[in-house]
C-alpha cells in the first residue's frame, strides 16, 4: 500500500479482505499546495470513497449470499440428524424402496 492510498480491510474469524485504491500524492510544499491541487486531490478522494464503498457493498452482499447458503445447509443437515435420532432403529418408510 502507497502512503497516499485509501484502504479499507475485512476481518473475520475465516477471512480478510482488503480494498485499497490509489490517491495522487499532494505537493510536499504547504505552499504549493494551490486551490486547484487540492480540489483535484479532494475530488479523486471522493470518487475513490465512493467506488470503494461500493466495492465493499458488492463484497458484503456476497458473503451474506453465502451466509444464507451455509445456513440452510446447515439447517437440512440439522433436520436431517433430528430426523435419523427420531427414528432411531426404526425403518424409514421415505427411503424404503
């Protein structure tokens, strides 16, 4: 990561993810830093944000999509194994054939 970027990371018990964009760099003169540097620099600051933020958004809704499908599969196997105990030695007249 440059020292003029824009970074924003994930963390979680089973991955990490980082975003990171790219600034351009300010003047290192205070005194040449005119209007016209600054609002360029503010400006790509702002564009940078929000493409990150959507980045991030688009990332987010991925790992609810998979959240959900981890959960309803972890819900039938659940269903599954009250099922099996249930019927504990018995048959199972669904998969008789």
């Amino acid at each position: 990561m440059s020292a003029n970027s824009l970074t924003a990371i994930y963390s979680a018990p089973t991955s990490t993810q980082v975003f990171s964009s790219s600034l351009p760099a300010l003047p290192s003169d205070p005194s040449k830093q005119d209007v016209q540097g600054k609002t360029a620099y503010l400006s790509a600051l702002r564009s940078q944000a929000t493409e990150m933020q959507n980045d991030v958004n688009t990332f987010l809704t991925q790992k609810m999509e998979e959240d959900k499908v981890a959960e309803s599969g972890s819900a039938k196997n659940k269903a599954q194994e009250e099922k099996e105990e249930e019927m504990y030695g018995e048959e199972d007249p669904e998969n008789d054939g």
